[in-house]
C-alpha cells in the first residue's frame, strides 16, 4: 500500500482528502504544519507527499526546500495544492513538485496522485468498480465541502 503524507492547516479540507485517498487504496497520515510533517517523514518514508503553500509556522514551499536539502527525502514526489496564483506557486516551487490549484477536481488529484506514485490502483469497494465520484473541494476553510458518490 502507497503511504501518502497530507499537510493542510485546513482540517476539513484533510478530513475530505484522507478519506478520500484511503478509500481509493492509500495509507495517508495527515499533519496540519510543515514543521511537525518535516519530523515525521523520516520514520514515515511516504512514497508521495500532498502539501499546502499557505500555512503557519513552516510553509510548504520551506517544507519543499527542506525536504530537497535532505539526503533520504529528495527525491520524494511532492503534488501542491494551493489557492495562491500560478505565478506564487512557481515562485515557491519551481520545478521541485508538482502543482494544482485549489479548487481542485478530486479526480484530477486522484490522476496526480497515480501517476506520482506510479501505481494502478484496483478499483476500491466503496465505489464498486463502477461508481462516478462528485465532490467540491471549493470553499475551504470553515465553509463546508461536499462530497458524494454515486452508482453508476
């Protein structure tokens, strides 16, 4: 199983994409600040790293840097997923990861999320194989996110 490790300073935001990526096959652990997440990621070892730019104490763009300055890290594939404008995010980023927009399509984040891990994932029970997946990862912060899933 893949372990993906999700950094937001949104909770409702991490809840949504935990289970949303652990229904489709993953081990996600979650962290709300960089800093915590930079520590943990030694002894996690994830094989893809989720990271806002915008949050307290070391922000993701820091948390990138560190991660590329660290010999066991360096190569571990990074998807950012902010709010900022695209010119912001390249600024803090550049080529180091890479990057999607806040709101994001979930299943464009679930394409990303494959392909940087580089595996077919079977498809989960949950859905059945079969079932079409709607949700709105808009309106961030307190305002509620929605997400349903559907029978084919």
């Amino acid at each position: 199983m893949k372990k993906i490790l999700l950094v937001d300073d949104q909770p409702t935001l991490v809840a949504l994409m935990s289970e949303f990526l652990s229904s489709e096959g993953y081990d996600v652990t979650t962290h709300t600040d960089g800093l915590t997440a930079l520590q943990q990621m030694i002894a996690l070892r994830p094989d893809l790293v989720i990271t806002d730019l915008s949050m307290p104490g070391m922000d993701g763009g820091a948390l990138l840097t560190a991660m590329r300055e660290n010999a066991y890290l360096h190569e571990t594939p990074v998807l950012v997923l902010s709010g900022r404008p695209e010119h912001e995010m390249l600024e803090a980023c550049g080529e180091r990861a890479v990057l999607m927009r806040k709101p994001a399509n979930p299943e464009e984040v679930l394409k990303a999320v494959r392909r940087l891990t580089q595996a077919a994932q079977p498809p989960s029970p949950a859905r059945g194989g079969s079932g079409r997946l709607t949700a709105s990862f808009s309106r961030l912060g307190d305002a509620s996110l929605e997400r349903l899933i559907q029978a084919a």
